[in-house]
C-alpha cells in the first residue's frame, strides 16, 4: 500500500479501490455515500488485504 493510494483513500474513497474491481467499488462507494469515514475505512481495509 502506497503513500499515494493511502492519500486517495483519504481524498477520495471510491477512486483509491478503482482496481481492485467492480464489487469493491460498489461497496466503498456506499458506505462513502452513508458518511465520509466508513468509506476511508472501507478503503483502507480493501487496500490492506493481500490477494
């Protein structure tokens, strides 16, 4: 996990999960859109996992 995607998942969530694929985006992009902190947390919680 880069300095830039941590920076991208604080900015903008959805943005930051952009490869990881279409399932990850719907799930940030909705809890982004319930409030701003479950969609960092979110974020940051689908760019720590190892695939």
């Amino acid at each position: 996990m880069s300095f830039f995607r941590v920076l991208l998942s604080i900015i903008f969530p959805p943005l930051a999960v952009l490869d990881r694929g279409c399932g990850s985006i719907l799930i940030v992009t909705l809890l982004t859109a319930a409030g701003w902190i479950p969609g960092v947390i979110g974020a940051l919680v689908i760019l720590n996992k190892q695939e």
